[in-house]
C-alpha cells in the first residue's frame, strides 16, 4: 500500500516560515517514518486532537497529522515549546 503525505495550507505555511536546513531535515525524516513497515510506531497519539491525531517528534518540532485511509494529513508543523500550550 503506497502512502501519501498531504500538508494542510496551514502546515505548508508553518513549513515555509522554517530554515531550509531544518525543512529537509524534517522531509528526510518523515520519508523514513512513513518508509517502515508501521509508521504511527514512530508517532504519539495526541490526548487533544485539536491539533491532530497523532504526532512525530523530529528533534525541537512536532508534526501533527491524522490518518484517512493510507493518507497521512499533516496538520501542524510546530516548534514544541508552542505546541503543548493551550
């Protein structure tokens, strides 16, 4: 089953706001997630889901994002001092 990543505006907005060093670390990272056998092993399901359902956790940023089908739709890209707050 192919997966399919699929950024909200808002994430896409949040990804371009970020150092381009920092953008191909997260995208080297999440093909390698979304690469394994079971990719939400990687990923920590979210108590709120305000934000999403699930997040990953490459180094000082989280990528929230929820699962239809085999696409994953990221939602949110977010440093973490921002994202636990309410």
């Amino acid at each position: 089953m192919e997966v399919k990543l699929i950024f909200t505006k808002k994430a896409q907005k949040e990804l371009q706001r970020l150092d381009a060093q920092t953008r191909k670390r997260i995208a080297i990272k999440l093909k390698y997630y979304l690469e394994q056998e079971d990719p939400l092993e990687y990923a920590r399901s979210l108590v709120h889901s305000s934000l999403g359902s699930y997040s990953f956790r490459i180094g000082h940023y989280r990528i929230a994002f929820d699962i239809k089908g085999s696409d994953y739709i990221i939602v949110s890209v977010i440093h973490r001092k921002d994202a636990y707050k309410k």
